[in-house]
C-alpha cells in the first residue's frame, strides 16, 4: 500500500504528559499517552512472561555497501525457492518506469538518512500495533543480536543475508521482513524508477514463485519480503506503513481504503492499521478487535461504500485481530488477553461472569455517545465477545473520547493504553477487597 494525549479523567484524571524530546511538527503532532493499570484483587502475583515465537525484522540499510544494496528484480522478487511451498521465501515485484519487470534488470536499495530517536519513535509505533500478536519486531542494525531461538541476525549487506535471517529460526516459523529505504529500478537506464518521495509501500505479488502470496490466501504461509518507500527522516507514514505492510505478509487485506462520504465510517476506521484512513493522521494504530470494512473496490474514489457488511477480517473471522490471532503461524500474545475500541468515540465495557468476562465495545460519532455506529456485518449498535479470566487483559482504547468501564472483582490486572483522545475510567469493582490503580507514565506509548 501504497495524537495520545490520553487524559484519563475519573480515577486517572489529570494524567497528561506532552513528549519533550520531539521537535517541529512533531512536537506538534505527537503526545505521550497515560497507560493505566487497575487491579481489582487483595494480591499482586508476578507475571510470567512467554517469549513470543515469530519475528518482524525492520532493516534500514545500515549495512548496504557504501549505502546501497544493489539487486536485481528478479532477486529481489524471487527471494529463495525450494521445492516445500511453505519454504519460498516471497519477495515484492518493482516495476521500472514503463511498467516492465525484467528479472536482471537492476534493482538498487539506497539507505536513507535518519537519527537514532527518529527511528525509535517510528519503531515504538510499530511495536504497539503488533504487542497483541505473537510476533517481536527487531530492528535490525550493523550489531549483530542474538534472538530468543537462538539465531543471530544484522541488518543485510546482500540478498543472502535477508535470506540467512529469515531461515535461520524454526522452520515452522514465517517471518516477515520490510525494507525501509529508497528503491531504484534501472539506475541510469532509460526506464529509471525511483519508489521512496511521498511514502507508501508494496508487498509481494500473486502468484510469486508459483505459489499464491499470504495476502492472497489470507495466511501467514511463508517467509515475505516487503517495502516501505523513503526519503528519510520520521513520518508517520513510514511508521503505519511498516506495520502496515507486514500485517499483508500475514495475510491481510485492506479495511476502508478511499475515505467514504460517511464520516462515521471514516472515523472509527482510523484506528486500524489496514485502513488507509489510518496511515498519515495517526500514530494510535492497532490490528482491531471490532468489525472492519474492506477497503479496495469496496470504498471506491467515488466515497460511495458498496457495501457496509462486506467485512476485512477472513477465514471466518469478524474482526482483523482475530483473523490473526487463529492463524497457526501467528496467534495472539500468550501474556494477556486483547481488547479494542475504534477510532470513533467508544465505551468499552467489561464485566466479570463467572469464570469469563463479557465485553461490550458501543462506537459513537461523538463525544456525548449519542450518535451510534453500527457493527458491520451485525446491524446493530454493540459488538460483544466474552474473554477468559486466565491472564492479564490489555486494552487499547483507540481514538477519540472513550469511556472504559470495569463491573466486577476481574482478579487479573487490566492494563489501558489510551491512545488518541480524553478519556474516561469508571471501575464498580461490585465488593473486591482491594483495588489498586497504577498510572504508569514511564511506559508511556505514542498517540
């Protein structure tokens, strides 16, 4: 494909910090949120943390050759065959500027410029979308690092070494990897093209190596290798586009792509990171937990939606999150359970029922919640699920003026990330005997 302050009021009213470090427009543009914990038990238990099983590599060039990776096409279309399907490694087609792809044709990858806090801003976005799932994003650098299955993995000076890292780890795992740079077809040549001014990004084309491409089968089946085009420096459409991009290497699709003539649809689609609505307003990006649209033909340039039921999340499933979250070679992270709002204005309820919690997510238009969204593909105003008390709960409220309620002694520890917006925090902890509430700004997160 081609803000949080989160002022918590209630319980965490005042909570509000603006992010000191950031300059220009960004100063502008982005704010810390406050994350919030809320314990609803006499006893704190430590936390078990699993190591997650799949990886996200981000490699901006810093081991290119005098700052250029030089390739071709068709090696960098064609990343690795084999005969196993589940082993092709899928790489992303370029095409010069008359549209063509000749397979050894030239193809440069030129490092762009950035500092060191750029990159880590553009990182702990793409970070936050992808905490729920069970993938771990690393960038990679000139210093070797030594992940958790044992590998050893640095930031690429040839084609093999993107395929070293992403077949070093379990063959069971499909990894995913995105450039971050410039990218020349035919330098010098008659067809020059050059991707990388105004951002976007692209992903592998179907079929790739005989083989459908994940985002056509709507699985994490292989290896990827996908784009993101820059010129440098922090842009929030470097960032969402990162994440963006690998989420089609796991195999998703578009949610509302052009902007409708439906505002509401508009707004509470800027939360999720398939959605171009997403890409260049906001840094609070999350694979949703709540009904989502798709995009493409769906919300045509006209702004006239084809059809409101037609959701993005497949295999069955209602929302992009959980489409995720089944797949085998992805899956949910094993150390808290997931929750959503939209990027309209939400109340998001939990309540404790026996051994499970229920959740309500309501989406609204505005910030006094009367006028309601309605559910995609369900045609009425609450989209419900219910969750196991096994593990902490993470819930991202998404954008705009949310409301979060907590009914009931939960016995886990609810951590909120606020995300865009003021928002609120109600708890009727209904006889628990204790209830601890633990602003957490040191681990604060973009908006």
């Amino acid at each position: 494909m081609n803000e949080i302050a989160k002022r918590a009021s209630g319980l965490a009213g005042g909570l509000r910090q603006r992010l000191q470090a950031l300059r220009g427009k960004r100063q502008k543009q982005l704010q810390r949120s406050a994350r919030l914990r809320v314990r609803t038990t006499l006893v704190e238990g430590l936390e078990q943390r699993l190591p997650l099983t799949a990886y996200l590599f981000v490699d901006y060039g810093d081991n290119f050759p005098a700052g250029v990776l030089s390739t071709t096409q068709g090696a960098f279309r064609d990343v690795a065959d084999s005969p196993n399907p589940g082993d092709k490694i899928l790489g992303t087609q370029l095409l010069d500027a008359s549209d063509n792809f000749n397979a050894g044709t030239q193809l440069d990858i030129v490092a762009q410029s950035f500092t060191a806090q750029e990159r880590a801003d553009m990182l702990e976005i793409v970070s936050r979308a992808f905490r729920p799932i069970d993938m771990e994003v690393v960038e990679l650098t000139s210093s070797p690092l030594t992940l958790a299955d044992g590998r050893t993995v640095a930031a690429a000076t040839t084609m093999n070494d993107v395929i070293n890292t992403l077949r070093g780890g379990s063959a069971s795992a499909k990894d995913a990897y995105v450039f971050v740079a410039t990218f020349i077809v035919d330098p010098g040549g008659a067809d020059e093209k050059t991707y990388g001014p105004g951002g976007g990004g692209l992903s592998p084309d179907s079929p790739t190596l005989g083989v459908n491409s994940d985002l056509v089968d709507a699985a994490n089946n292989h290896d990827d290798v996908a784009v993101v085009y820059s010129d440098g420096g922090f842009s929030l459409n470097t960032a969402n586009n990162i994440a963006h991009e690998a989420g089609h290497l796991l195999g998703l699709q578009h949610s509302i792509t052009d902007a409708t003539n439906q505002a509401n649809v508009n707004l509470f689609h800027q939360l999720e990171i398939m959605s171009y609505q997403n890409t260049n307003d906001t840094s609070s990006s999350a694979f949703t937990r709540f009904p989502m649209i798709r995009g493409d033909d769906n919300s045509p340039s006209s702004g006239n939606l084809v059809d409101y039921n037609d959701l993005a999340a497949r295999n069955g499933q209602t929302t992009i999150y959980d489409q995720l979250a089944a797949d085998p070679n992805v899956g949910p992270n094993p150390n808290f359970t997931f929750i959503t709002g939209t990027g309209a204005h939400d109340i998001i309820t939990i309540s404790r029922n026996g051994a499970v919690a229920d959740v309500t997510i309501e989406a609204f238009g505005d910030a006094a919640y009367t006028s309601a969204i309605t559910v995609p593909g369900e045609g009425d105003n609450v989209y419900s699920y219910s969750i196991p008390l096994t593990r902490p709960i993470l819930v991202y409220a998404g954008g705009s003026d949310d409301r979060v309620v907590i009914k009931g002694d939960l016995g886990v520890d609810v951590e909120i990330d606020g995300m865009l917006g003021t928002d609120s925090l109600v708890v009727d902890a209904q006889g628990a005997a204790n209830v601890q509430h633990r602003p957490n700004p040191d681990r604060s997160h973009w908006s």
